[in-house]
C-alpha cells in the first residue's frame, strides 16, 4: 500500500483554475480523486499545494470534501511532497500525480505500484522517454527515502519544481524502470493543459459518467473511435 501525492494549483499559465473547472457536475479535481481512489494499492491520498491566496478556493473545495491538503512554497514543489510525507508519517514508497489528468487510470496506477515493488527500483514511471500510455496517465512511484535525498541535495531549480528529475538523472545511484504496454499510445494526448484539453474531457465525462462513473481506458478508447470530431481535437492525437 502506497502514499498517493497529487499536487495542483490554480495559477496554470495555459488554463488557469483548470483544476476546479466543472467536469459532469464536480471540480475536475475531485473527478481525478474519484478515480486514484480506485486503485487497490493506494493507501492514503494527500493534495500538496501552495499557500498563495489564489489557491484558497481549492484548498476550501478539497477541505469540503474532505480531501488532505498540505501546503508550501509554489514553485519549490518538491518540498511541498516533503511536507506530505511529514504528515503522512511512516512511507516507504509513494506516488506522484499531477491534477491536470482527470482520466488517470487505477488499473495503470496498480501496475506501476506492482512494477516499483517486483524490480526493487528506487523509482518507476509510466512515462518517461519510452512512454506507451496516453498522456494523462503518468504515474511515479519511488522510494521515500530517495526523495529525501533529493530534497536535501539539490538545489536545481528544475529539480525542485518537477520534484523527481534529481532521482531519474542519476541512474548511476538510482536503479529505475519503466512500466510499457504493448499498445503505442505514446502520442495520446489525455492530459488537460489547454481547452481544448478540456472539451475532450467533459465529452468522455458526459458520455460515460453517468452510466458508468468507473469508467476504464478502454472504454474512453471505445468512445473516440465513435466520434471522429474528437480523434485529433485541437490538432492532437486522442484516440
């Protein structure tokens, strides 16, 4: 079982306050949550944000939710994922996610969890340069530990703002692996930057939410194939 972090905020440059945009009657966010939850692995899940006052709004929607929130400096996220696993206490291994992925899937959250613990690596993405998944579903899980090390070493501005460049550019102290699947999905763009982004992710939500609130990958594969106007919305990828 594995510490979830999900950090968000509401100053995105290309879509601000994407992340309490309505998405089938509830902020995006708490669509995103709906859907990490699901996944078996996943013990605890806490939202590590910032203490700017623009993301009060957010952090009042997760508290009504009943969602943990943490919060720290906004561009130095990394330590605000130390602030996480200060609260969160006794972690071995924990997750990163990123509040612009409201498609995140479970199963694919599991795999990556199942992956870090069979190869004993330090850190484990679904992502990354061999990426095979749809943007969107990125998901690290890394040794605690490791972490630390990065946040009382580094002092890259990069490093600190992406939190786990410090681990993933020293493969020489760090054993990595990548979780792939045989499907080239690479290209996919599943993510929520522009609006774009965002018109695709009501049109899955409207389409299969109501039906079938736990909807799979494949079935959000099964409903671009049936809607040619959303296979490359915005000049991308979708299906």
């Amino acid at each position: 079982m594995v510490l979830a972090i999900l950090q968000a905020r509401m100053s995105s440059s290309r879509l601000p306050g994407k992340v309490l945009a309505d998405v089938a009657g509830a902020p995006m966010i708490l669509r995103q949550i709906e859907r990490v939850r699901r996944a078996r692995h996943v013990s605890r899940l806490i939202v590590a944000t910032s203490t700017r006052a623009d993301d009060d709004p957010l952090v009042q929607a997760l508290t009504a939710a009943e969602v943990e929130v943490v919060r720290g400096d906004l561009d130095d996220v990394l330590s605000r994922f130390i602030l996480a696993l200060d609260v969160a206490g006794d972690q071995t291994a924990a997750i990163r996610l990123t509040a612009d992925c409201p498609l995140a899937d479970p199963d694919v959250i599991d795999a990556t969890i199942a992956r870090f613990q069979h190869t004993g690596a330090d850190y484990v993405t679904s992502g990354g340069d061999t990426r095979t998944f749809p943007k969107g579903l990125d998901v690290e899980v890394f040794r605690t530990d490791a972490l630390r090390q990065a946040h009382a070493e580094t002092a890259d501005a990069y490093d600190r703002e992406h939190v786990t460049p410090f681990l993933y550019r020293h493969a020489e102290r760090y054993r990595l692996a990548t979780l792939t699947q045989d499907r080239p999905e690479g290209d996919l763009r599943w993510t929520v930057d522009r609006p774009d982004d965002l018109e695709f992710v009501r049109a899955v939500y409207d389409a299969l939410y109501p039906a079938r609130p736990d909807f799979t990958s494949d079935d959000v594969r099964a409903f671009v194939a049936t809607r040619p106007d959303l296979m490359t919305l915005g000049g991308d990828p979708r299906g």
